[in-house]
C-alpha cells in the first residue's frame, strides 16, 4: 500500500498501518539477506517506520517513544557494516561514471578490487552471524510495540508539532552547515532533512502538486547530501585499506576528484538548502495546516481546480 494518509484514516490508525507495513516489507526484505541491496533497503524501511513515530512523538509516551525508536537503532546497527560495504562500492562505481571522461581504461582497479573484496566478506559475515535473525526479533519486538501505541490527539493536532519540529531541525541544521561545515555537520542535516521528506510524501494526499514539488526538492537534498557522506565514507574505507599508506599508487588521484565532487554536490546542496529553509517554521506549518483542514474537508468529485482554490482561500 502507498506510504501515505488516507483522508477518511484517523492519524493513530494510520501510524499503526504504516508502521505495521514498513516493518513487514523490512521482514520480507531479510529473507534475501545474501544481497546487499536488499539489506539497504531493510535500513530504508526502518527509516520510514522512525519518520512515522517521530511524527507523533509528542502524542506518545516518552517511554514508548524512547523503546519502539530504540529498537529500531539496535536493528538498524545489525545492518550498518554491510550496508557501508555496499554503499563505499557503489560510491566508488558512481564517482567513476562521474570523471569518465577524465579517467583512463581501467583506473583505481587495485582500490576496486578491494572494495568488492571487502564487501564479500562483509555479506558472508552478516550471514555467518546470523544478524538476520537479530534483526527480525527486534522489529517484530517494536510490531508488538507498535500494536499497544496510543497517540493522544486526533487530525492536524497529532502532527502538527512533528511536522514543525522536523522542519525546524533541519532548518536549524543547515544555518550550523553554513557556519561550520563538517563532514558531521552535513550528516546530520542530511538526517533531519531524510525525516522531513518521508514525512512530506506521508501528506501527500493533502494536495499531491503541491507535496510532490516539496518531496522532490527534499528527495534532490537528500541525494546530494547523501551521496556527500557516501563519499566521505569511501574515502574513510579505502585510507582503513592501506590507502594513506601508499597501498594504492591510485590513491592521490581518487582523494582529489573525492574532494572535487564533495565540492560540487555540497554546494549544490547548500543552494537548495537556502530556497528551501526560508520560510520560518512556524509558517511552514500553518500553511500545511491549511492543506490538511481543506483536504479532510473535501467533498468527492471536487475538481482539482476547485480543491485548489480552496486551499487559496480557505472554503
């Protein structure tokens, strides 16, 4: 089913079956633990599941809040050594396609070779320990969870103060990016703006042009920041190799088109970020707001032009 609200679903049934969902596809995910893609995708399903409780965190109880986000960490941690091993291969591959035309036939081959080694070993490291296993005792420990949640407020309410937080954060972290930007502080923004975009693609149905066009900007944000920290990633990965070193002779040239392309996407990044983060939190949120009382309002068979000139003016 689609990862968003429905019009008619109360916002305490929704989160149960949207968290419900993402857990069960991270269940099916697992059975193809032998491929390192699907274990990426099992981190991406438990994301989602964080995003949804994140927006309700205020409607719930700190304790219940703390150990269903807590179970979701410890699993997600299973997955974290085999997921960097995928995703240092695919940044390598990624960053080559990207200098093409400035790299001769068969560059960085030694550096290839052991990133594909190493993720080899990681995947029958994973399967060795039997981390599938761990990780689907704890998510079914958090359906369970999940299944006892009571979220306090009804509608706009219940959400209201996660949409706005969530926002605010990652406002917040872009003005701490401006002012020191560390590959940490990058992450971190990346994270915050990760928790807005699952949550701006929950609300779509509240006025799909308009949530589409936000989820593409924070989709193209989060691309650019993630594909900074995959980067930071491969560099950390090739140097814990023997790079810095001189294991690798290809070394100098692969840390500077690195530092070149993190150039590139971060001020890519940067210059989303400043459109995108100018509205005040607050007025963020009230203009969501009124999306949702208009959208919860509509009458079926309403054109779209209607609906949106309802939004504008608030019939």
């Amino acid at each position: 089913m689609a990862f968003c609200f429905k019009r008619k679903e109360s916002v305490a049934k929704a989160v149960k079956r949207l968290g419900f969902e993402r857990n069960e596809d991270a269940l099916k995910c697992l059975k193809k633990c032998r491929d390192s893609e699907a274990v990426h995708c099992v981190r991406k399903d438990i994301k989602k599941v964080r995003a949804v409780l994140r927006l309700v965190r205020t409607e719930i109880t700190k304790k219940s809040y703390r150990r269903q986000i807590n179970l979701l960490r410890e699993a997600a941690d299973q997955l974290t050594a085999t997921r960097d091993a995928y995703v240092t291969t695919a940044a390598l591959r990624d960053l080559s396609r990207h200098f093409k035309g400035q790299l001769a036939s068969g560059a960085w081959h030694h550096i290839r070779a052991a990133m594909q080694n190493a993720l080899v070993t990681e995947n029958r490291r994973f399967a060795k320990d039997k981390s599938a296993r761990k990780v689907q005792r704890l998510l079914r420990r958090q359906a369970r969870e999940l299944d006892e949640l009571d979220v306090a407020r009804k509608g706009w309410r219940a959400i209201c103060l996660g949409v706005k937080s969530s926002y605010g954060e990652g406002r917040q972290a872009y003005q701490t990016v401006l002012k020191n930007p560390t590959p940490e502080n990058f992450h971190e923004w990346r994270k915050r703006a990760k928790d807005l975009w699952y949550q701006i693609r929950l609300l779509r149905p509240i006025w799909p042009e308009q949530m589409d066009a936000m989820a593409n900007e924070l989709k193209e944000l989060t691309e650019y920041l993630g594909d900074d920290h995959d980067l930071v990633m491969l560099n950390e990965a090739v140097e814990k190799q023997g790079g810095g070193d001189g294991e690798f002779p290809e070394f100098e040239s692969l840390n500077g088109l690195i530092k070149q392309r993190q150039s590139e996407l971060q001020k890519a990044a940067l210059a989303l970020g400043a459109r995108f983060y100018a509205e005040k939190p607050a007025a963020f949120c009230a203009r969501l707001a009124g999306y949702w009382r208009t959208w919860r309002r509509e009458k079926k068979g309403w054109r779209s032009a209607d609906l949106a000139d309802a939004r504008v003016t608030g019939v």
